[in-house]
C-alpha cells in the first residue's frame, strides 16, 4: 500500500497536478506564461487572478522597463492613461518567497499595503526587494514557467521618458490579452 501512495504522489508531481495556477499574457513581443503561488501567497494570487478574469490587463503595456533590474505592467494603456482598481491588498512580503529573477511580484508604493493590479517581473535576482523583520518587501507570488525570453527581449528595448514618467518603452509593448490556463 505504502508503494502505491508512492507512485501515486511521483505521479501527482510529474503531471503537474500539485501546481498553482498558470496565467498567459500574450504580448506583442511574444507570450509569458505564469505559475502562481496560491499556497505561499493566497492574497496576491486571489488579487492578481480576479484582474486577469475580469480583462483588467488586456490592452495595457509594460510601462516601466529597468534593464539589470524589472520590467512592470498591469497600470496603464498605450496613452499612458491609468486604469481604475480595486482597493489595495495586505503586503504578503513575509511568505518565504524571493524576489529571484522570473519571478513575478506586486508593485506598490512606500506604503506596504498599497498594491493593486500593477505587477512586476524580476530579470535579475533582486533580493533587498525581500522583506525583512520590521521591513515590509515586495510580495512575490509566482514565477515564470516559459517566456523568460520574452521577458529579456522586453528588457532590451530602448526607453524613454513621456510626461514625467520614466523608463517608458518608446515602442508600446502590450499586453493584448492575459488568460487562465487551468
């Protein structure tokens, strides 16, 4: 019997049935897919999915691309336009998950508790974004599983300045639709 809840766990685990959820983002420089971490960090991940069911991020762009360091989406249009949201979710910075590179991740202000729809994706291993006792980090809730090539050729167009935002793309690179993979 003991063999059988073996093999069956060994099952489990290559079919990837013990996996969080997968979210698509089909951008115009090609797709990135996600896995989430709904165990680790239940909050962001319930946040983050309700964004995506609702077509929240459909039509916007990676706004803020900071080579050696993140690219960030999940605010604003093509115009530069911020998109309504819901209220700001608890900081869950404490879960044990590292700012690593493909990682994603909630962007907010200095206030802990202030993310919304706006997400960031690591292209290099940004651990001082981790929190620390009595120092509120920036909450990681999943990773990239394919694309990471895509997220480096987002990291590699040049950017500009419009109004008096900074490390915009010059060419608008959007995200045409992010989907459910469940």
């Amino acid at each position: 019997m003991k063999k059988l809840y073996v093999m069956l766990a060994a099952t489990l685990l290559s079919s990837n049935l013990l996996a969080g959820p997968k979210v698509t983002l089909e951008t115009t420089l090609g797709d990135i897919q996600l896995e989430l971490d709904e165990e680790k960090a239940p909050i962001s991940t319930a946040n983050f999915l309700n964004y995506v069911d609702s077509g929240q991020y459909n039509g916007l762009i990676f706004h803020r691309v900071i080579p050696g360091f993140m690219v960030q989406a999940g605010g604003m249009d093509e115009q530069m336009k911020e998109r309504a949201t819901g209220k700001p979710i608890k900081n869950e910075s404490d879960n044990g998950l590292s700012n690593a590179r493909g990682t994603i991740a909630m962007a907010r202000t200095q206030a802990p508790n202030s993310a919304t729809a706006q997400f960031y994706i690591n292209t290099v291993n940004n651990n001082f974004l981790d929190g620390a006792p009595g120092r509120p980090g920036y909450a990681v809730f999943g990773k990239v599983v394919a694309g990471m090539d895509t997220v480096d050729k987002i990291s590699a167009v040049e950017t500009g300045s419009v109004s008096y935002y900074r490390d915009v793309p010059l060419e608008p690179i959007v995200i045409n639709r992010a989907v459910r993979n469940d």
